[in-house]
C-alpha cells in the first residue's frame, strides 16, 4: 500500500476493488438485512506477496444468528453469533473473488 496507490495487493483478483483505509464494510443479517456499517481503518499491505492485507473496524450490531460483511463487490461466509462470541469477535476472512 503506498499514497499513490492506497489498495492492498496482498489478495489476488482485487485490483482497484481490493481491501484499503476508508473503505465501507456492511454487515447484513441471515435474512440480508444490512444491521451495520463501518469504514476500515489501517488497511495494510504485507512485503510478502503470499501474505494476507489486513484492516481493522468497529462497529455495534444487534444480536442475529448469523453475520455476513460485505466489502464493495465481495462478501464474506456467513458467521454465527456463537462462533463470533467464542472468538471475541475477530475475524480472518478469505474473501472470494468478485
């Protein structure tokens, strides 16, 4: 990640749609109910090129049974409440291709 070109590389197939610092990430409910909405911050660019970018946000959602967050054109799997409780609500995500 530079000035000159703020998006993260690290994942492949992102290009210019990747992971980058000011981005809105959503978060919809099981029924797709958009439930929250955040910018990332610190978005970050690995030097390994076989290394994941990482990002950081915050955000308060109401209780669902399940979460899914979508950044621009990708999504994530969906996640339990339990499941993120039990990992205090971090997560690693592999988000697919668009």
């Amino acid at each position: 990640m530079s000035a000159a070109n703020p998006v993260c590389h690290g994942v492949p197939g992102f290009g210019t749609d990747g992971l980058r610092t000011d981005q809105q990430v959503i978060v919809v409910d099981e029924s797709g109910t958009t439930i929250g909405s955040a910018t990332l911050a610190n978005a970050t660019a690995p030097q390994d090129p076989s290394a994941m970018c990482s990002a950081t946000f915050s955000m308060a959602v109401p209780v669902a049974k399940f979460y899914s967050l979508h950044f621009g054109t990708h999504a994530s799997d969906q996640f339990s409440y339990s499941d993120l409780v039990a990992t205090g609500w971090r997560l690693d995500l592999s988000l697919p291709m668009p």
